[in-house]
C-alpha cells in the first residue's frame, strides 16, 4: 500500500461563505456581495485540504450525505488530490453544513447545520491504513461517532509510528474528560486561545501546558490569532509572531495550522521552523475567502514567511 503522509479524521463539513457582510438585509430586501464561495471545511477535511495544497499525500477518514452538499465535499476535495476512498455517504444523515457571513475585516459569524461527519464511526479501512500513514490529524472531539473508537484508533496510530496531532472546535468544559482518554496518545495538542480558556477557565498558557501534558500530550502548540503561536514541549518554549496582513477570512486559519505544521514536521523542520511555517500557512489562507484562501503551495508560504513582516 502506498504511503499516506496525512491521515485526517473527524468533522467534515461544506462552508458556505459570503463576503462582506456586516448586516443582514431587510425582509423582502436584498444586497449584493462582492464573493461567495463553497468549500469542503471542518477540522479534519481542511487539515487535509490544506495538507494537500502544501504538497501531501493526504487521506479523509468522515462521512458525508447523500445530497448536493456531499458532492461538492467529495469532489472539492478529489480536486485538491485528497483521497476520498475512506471517506463515507451516510444516506441517514444530511451532510455537515455552515453558512458564514464573514465581515470586511475578515471577522465571521456561523450558522451550523449538524450532520454525517459528527455521527459517523471511524471505518475499518482507516485502521488498515494505520502502517502506512506518517502523521494522523484528529479531529473528532465531542462528537459521538468518532468518539467510539477514538482511543483505540490513535492508540494504534502511536503504535505504528505516526505523528499524532489532536485540534477541537468549540468544545464544552466537559471536553477536557474526552481528553483526558486522548491525549496520552497524542504527540501534539493544537487548541486556540479561546478554547484554553473554555477547557481550563484561564488564559495561562504555560500552566495550561502544563496541564495538558500531565494528563499525556507530547506536547501543546496554542494558536493565539493576532499574537500568533506558542509551542511547549518538555525540551522547551518556542513564540512565533503573526504576520502582518489585512485579513479576508479568518475561518480556517486554525486547521490551516496544524496542517501547515504537520507539513513542516515530515519535512525535517525544527520546532521553531515548524511553528513559523504554521504561523505563515495561517495567514496565507486568511488573504482569501474560503478553506484555502490565498495559499498556494509549500514554496510559495516559505517566500511569503521571509518577506513579510511580523507583528511586533
């Protein structure tokens, strides 16, 4: 079986995204826009997109419905080079749908329809690909379907030699005992600012780290938005500044960083090469609307890093 370099597993949703909008019209009245677009997203199918876009050879374990929207999902991805073979048509549920009206500063509000992905089990396929997979992304905290077998799965994947990396989207409090389970099986915890604050009540980042590799992450890179990336391991403490930009769409420039710093990672970077390079894949995407935005490739985000200045 040939090598997987990014196996991504959990929320697999289509974004629907329609810029600027600063407020909805009138009943009965319109507006024009200047952008909209549709794009496969979630924390899982943007990891591998973007994985995809940075020059690997990436996997999507989901589930999608049998409707319009599955079918943009699965061809919007087969575009990109993602494999889709491990990737489901639930005929129960509808697929994981977000409408985004996004700012002119690059700011969004979501409307979130649930469905397939967050329902639907880990397949058996994608524990078969397990030997083959340098790096698995999960994304499947709180949701049930992945959640039955998700300590099994990354168990395996640890025991197969990949690198384990674990992101979430607005977590519950409660989200910490799922954790718990996970993270001694995780190489690298990925959360947002926001999201430390909902799991441990502070914005502490260094006791936050703390806490988190106590309960057995290898370690924690959080994503502090305008401030940039912090990473902590036990060998050390690693910032990375955010770039200077005017934002487009800020919707996935989390997921854009773990799989920018994925990508780094199987590239031999360093921790701080890595960090950077995550940081920098961020803020390409933010220059464009939709899962992608303005990246284009691994090269071009390595020229971009080194010519535009950071935020002081």
């Amino acid at each position: 079986m040939e090598k997987t370099d990014l196996l991504a597993v959990g929320l697999t949703t289509l974004d629907i995204s329609v810029r600027p909008v600063e407020a909805l019209p009138a009943v009965d009245e319109g507006t024009l826009v200047e952008n909209i677009t549709l794009t496969p997203a979630g924390t899982a199918a943007a990891a591998a997109a973007v994985g995809a876009r940075l020059g690997l050879k990436a996997a999507l374990a989901s589930a999608v419905g049998n409707d319009l929207q599955g079918e943009a999902v699965r061809s919007g991805l087969e575009k990109l080079g993602v494999d889709t073979s491990l990737l489901a048509t639930d005929p129960t549920f509808p697929t994981s749908t977000t409408l985004l009206p996004v700012r002119a500063d690059g700011q969004r509000s979501t409307l979130h329809m649930v469905g397939a992905s967050v329902l639907s089990p880990v397949p058996e396929e994608a524990f078969a690909r397990l030997p083959h997979t340098r790096a698995v992304h999960w994304g499947g905290i709180g949701y049930p379907g992945p959640q039955a077998r998700a300590v099994e799965f990354l168990q395996q994947a640890k025991a197969n030699g990949a690198f384990v990396t674990c992101d979430l989207i607005s977590p519950s409090p409660s989200a910490i005992e799922e954790l718990a389970t996970l993270l001694p099986h995780v190489d690298l915890f990925m959360p947002s600012l926001a999201e430390v604050q909902v799991l441990t009540g502070s914005d502490d980042l260094e006791a936050a780290a703390r806490r988190f590799m106590a309960l057995g992450a290898g370690g924690c890179a959080f994503k502090l938005g305008r401030s940039g990336a912090t990473l902590f391991t036990p060998g050390g403490q690693w910032q990375a500044p955010a770039f200077r930009i005017d934002p487009v769409d800020t919707t996935s420039c989390g997921d854009s960083f773990c799989a920018g710093f994925i990508a780094a990672r199987l590239r031999g970077f360093d921790e701080a090469a890595c960090l950077r390079f995550a940081v920098a894949v961020s803020a390409r995407v933010a220059l464009g609307l939709g899962t992608l935005g303005g990246l284009e490739s691994f090269d071009q985000t390595l020229a971009f890093a080194d010519s535009t200045p950071v935020v002081l």
